[in-house]
C-alpha cells in the first residue's frame, strides 16, 4: 500500500507509450482507480519515437473509448533518449529578463542546435547572489510526435514531461539510483539534492533476453557510478545508496535475483507514493505514478 492517505493532486490520466502498449493509470480522488494497457504492434514505436502517429492514436482513442477514460485532464511521457539536462548557475536576475538570458547560456551550453531541441527550465532553491536553473532540451522530433499522436485520437493532451523526471518524481528520495527497463529501453537516473545528476537512456536490441537485457543494465549502471563518482570524490553517490527498480522487466523475480547478484548496493522495488490498490504492479506504473504526481 502507498505511504499516505491524503493527495493534493487532481484527477488525471496518465498515458505512457511504450514500444509494446500503451499504459494508462487514471488518479481520482487523489487515489489510483484504474490502470491497464493496450499492445501495440511490433514498429509503431522505434527508439522511443512514435512513427505512426496515425495508428498508435487509433489504439489510443480505442483504449480512451473502451476503458471510459476522462479526456480532459490527460498528462503523458517522452522518452528521455537524446535529452540534454544542464545546470546553471546565473547572477539573479528581474522575471522579465531571465528568459532571454537562459536562451544565451542554451546556447553556449546545448552541444546541438536549438532549432532541434524544446527548452524547459525551473528555478531551484539559491541563496546570495547567484540562483540555480535546471535547464532541459528535449528532441523536438520525439515531442511533436507524441503531440500529433493525440491529435489523431481526438485527445487533448494537458501536458507533457519526460520519463526520467517522472521517475525522480515518483521516487522521492533524496539520493537514490533509479533503473527503468524496458524491451527496447534502458533508463539510469543518479539523483542527488532530489535532483537528477546524471540521466541516461540507451536502447537496447529487443530480440535480447531479458536476462541480457539485465546484464546491459549492470554495465551501464557500473560506469556511470564510476564516472559520477570520480568526478565527485569529495561526494560520491554513496555505497549504501538504494537501486530503486522500475519497468516491466524489473517486475520479473529472475531479473530482479540476477540483479542484486552482480551489484554491491542494496536493490529495492519503491513502494507507491500514492495510495493505490494492492495488486497495482508498481514497477511497470511507476512512469505512470510520476505523471499524475505533476502539477496541472
């Protein structure tokens, strides 16, 4: 069961496009009520992009119709493959100045053009004279699919946020390494100050076993640990520090054994941060759970 009984947030559905369905997790009453997914056929999605934005909304406006899903609250997820995260440090400026002065450093910061990337930016907590944005440039090409995605189902879609601040948003913990697996793709998020340090996406060849699939994930869980932690000797990610394990194929026990088997930090499935049902499979919605945990 979730940690608490009470939610601020309001009544949503999150919708979360995967390269093998479409899943959704509708919130009422500040409380999980449903969830479910639709499959989708093999190459609608390809590396995280939507290619047939036509088809993938047909199955969504059938899944929208079938379940009696409410359309006017809809928040979903972009894949995190290819996004650049940035964190600036900048004198305080006046509200009115501070958009174009964020575009300025995007650009000396982005290491590819800003007419291929959406920008988003918030202010974290600063003290002094200076303040602190957390910078984000995402595909424009992985947006606007997902946009003409809803389109075609008839839906429109309240907003959108990235499958790795999801997860650090579900997560809710002040330090903590999140692994997300998935048939054809590998999230690894390091958070630090509840912010995420190092976000990483890879894909991975379907055709792997799962087991493979978990081995990759060790590989790359291990170098990016040693490379956060050799540019932070003075405060590395901490050896006690919790593998949190979210995605289908973490849900499976063979995975999970093969796992903590081959790391030497405690592995762990997150509880839900909302209250939800005892069957709701965390794991696999917990994209899903971050979703509604966004302010709308």
């Amino acid at each position: 069961m979730a940690r608490s009984s009470k939610s601020p947030y309001k009544d949503c559905v999150a919708i979360v496009i995967e390269a093998t369905d479409i899943r959704y997790l509708a919130l009422q009453k500040g409380r999980v009520a449903r969830w479910g997914s639709v499959p989708l056929a093999a190459g609608l999605v390809n590396e995280g992009l939507i290619v047939n934005a036509m088809e993938v909304g047909r199955a969504l406006e059938g899944l929208f119709a079938k379940e009696n899903l409410d359309r006017r609250r809809v928040v979903a997820a972009v894949c995190g493959l290819r996004s650049i995260p940035r964190l600036l440090t900048m004198p305080r400026l006046q509200a009115s100045m501070m958009e174009a002065a964020i575009s300025r450093e995007a650009k000396r910061e982005m290491p590819v053009s800003l007419e291929n990337l959406y920008l988003s930016w918030q202010s974290l907590p600063s003290t002094g004279e200076q303040q602190r944005i957390y910078l984000l440039g995402v595909p424009r090409d992985l947006v606007d699919a997902q946009y003409r995605t809803f389109q075609a189902a008839g839906i429109p879609l309240q907003a959108l946020d990235l499958k790795p601040l999801a997860l650090v948003r579900a997560v809710s913990r002040e330090e903590a390494v999140i692994v997300n697996l998935e048939q054809d793709m590998l999230d690894l998020i390091l958070v630090v100050d509840y912010l995420p340090a190092i976000m990483r996406t890879f894909t991975l060849n379907p055709s792997l076993s799962p087991l493979a699939k978990v081995d990759r994930l060790v590989s790359e869980l291990n170098q990016t640990l040693r490379f956060y932690n050799d540019s932070h000797p003075t405060a590395p990610i901490e050896a006690n520090t919790h593998i949190c394990l979210t995605g289908r194929l973490l849900a499976q026990r063979e995975a999970i054994e093969r796992l903590r088997g081959a790391v030497d930090r405690p592995v762990e499935r997150p509880l839900a941060p909302l209250p939800c049902p005892e069957d709701l499979p965390v794991p696999e919605y917990m994209v899903n759970l971050g979703l509604v945990m966004k302010a709308i």
